[in-house]
C-alpha cells in the first residue's frame, strides 16, 4: 500500500508539472545561462502570491547568473510551453551598475511589451496560449547598461478568487549595447505593480466571457 501511494504521489506531481512551463534558453543558451535559477524550477510551479518578493523574479530566484551581451533593437527569445490563457508580459529593469548580485529591488521596472486577449464571435482568446517560443524586441532608444529582463505569463483558468492567478516568471540578465538616451516610464516595483483585486488578475473568464481585458501592470514604454 505505501509503495502504491507512492507511485500516486509521483504521478500527480509529474501531471502538475507537466501543466505549468518555464521560460528558457534565451537566445539559444542553456537552460539558465543568462537566466536567474529559481527554487521551483523542477515543479515548473507558478507564483500566487503577487505581494510576495517572488513575484519580482520567481521563487527565492538567484540574484547571479551569466550576462548576455545584446544590442537594442535586437530580439531576446526564450523557449517554453505555455499551456494556459492568459496575458503574456514583459518587463525590464536598470541595474545602477553591474547587474550580476543587484536584486531588482525598488521603483525600477517599466513595461516593454504585453500580449493580452483578442474578442472574436462572443469569444475571449488568448494568442499566447500555446506557443512554444516567446520574443521581444529590446528598445531601440534604451540606454546602454545592464539590465535585468523580466517574463512573465499570467494564468487566468482559476483566477477568479483572490489567490487564484498563476505567475510564470523568469529574470534574465542582460548588457545592452548601442541604444539611445531614453527615458523610461512609468517605473513600479515588485511586488508593488500589481494588487490581488487587479480586474486584469481576478477575473472569470468563462461566466460571463467578458468582452473586454486590460493586462495589469503600468502602460507600455514605446521606447
């Protein structure tokens, strides 16, 4: 009996795993060259708790990695396998120096970019949903230095209670090259940037479909 429940437990574990995805190999690297190495990497377990310090760079995320040199204006992209609705996000952040150690802390984050739902025939849909690869182009007015890149995708399935969004997240490092003398704005923190009651986090997607969605987070800077 105790070796049957056992082989349940690790078959239920496996299931969850299989459902939730990270985001890896940025730019054809290894798993986490360049990404910052989190304590749930092998559950693939999202982040629930959006007031939590994980919610900056996933769970008790490693504040040192590799450094990857990019020019602005070129592409980061990152394997996964997104399996749920929900928005896709993307954020970055200026070290005051050297990125490698600096935890990201503070009001330093701006958002560069979001995917979230298109409306179609009484339908809500998710163009992220699926895909197996993600891209974002750096800004091209982004002064160089080095920053911190932050993905995340947002699971709604379960987000209609307090509690109930799922974060996937990963911090990757980055040397950014080139670039101009932009300014971005508006700058938040994590946690700090979102709320538990933000309508683009508790919200039923199914009943009734809604027929309109906001990502949550700040605006986009269109540097």
């Amino acid at each position: 009996m105790k070796i049957f429940s056992t082989v349940v437990f690790a078959v239920a574990v496996a299931q969850q795993a299989l459902a939730h995805y990270r985001f890896l190999g940025l730019n054809g690297s290894g798993d986490y060259d360049y990404i910052r190495l989190y304590a749930n990497h092998y559950s693939n377990g999202p982040i629930t708790n959006v007031q939590s310090t994980d919610i900056r760079c996933n769970l008790q995320a490693a504040t040192t990695t590799g450094t990857l040199t990019l020019a602005a204006g070129s592409t980061a992209t990152f394997r996964t396998s997104i399996g749920h609705p929900g928005p896709l996000l993307w954020y970055m952040a200026r070290a005051p120096s050297v990125v490698n150690g600096w935890d990201g802390s503070g009001n330093v984050w701006f958002k560069i970019g979001q995917t979230g739902a298109t409306f179609s025939g009484g339908q809500m849909n998710w163009p992220s949903n699926g895909l197996s690869s993600v891209s974002i182009r750096i800004p091209s007015s982004l002064r160089a230095g080095e920053y911190l890149l932050r993905v995340e995708h947002i699971a709604l399935h379960s987000a209609s209670s307090v509690g109930g969004s799922q974060h996937y997240i990963s911090c990757a490092q980055l040397k950014v090259t080139g670039g101009g003398s932009g300014n971005p704005s508006p700058l938040v923190s994590f946690p700090g940037a979102y709320s538990p009651n933000d309508p683009g986090i508790l919200i039923n997607i199914y009943y009734p479909v809604p027929t309109s969605y906001t990502p949550p987070g700040p605006r986009v800077w269109q540097g």
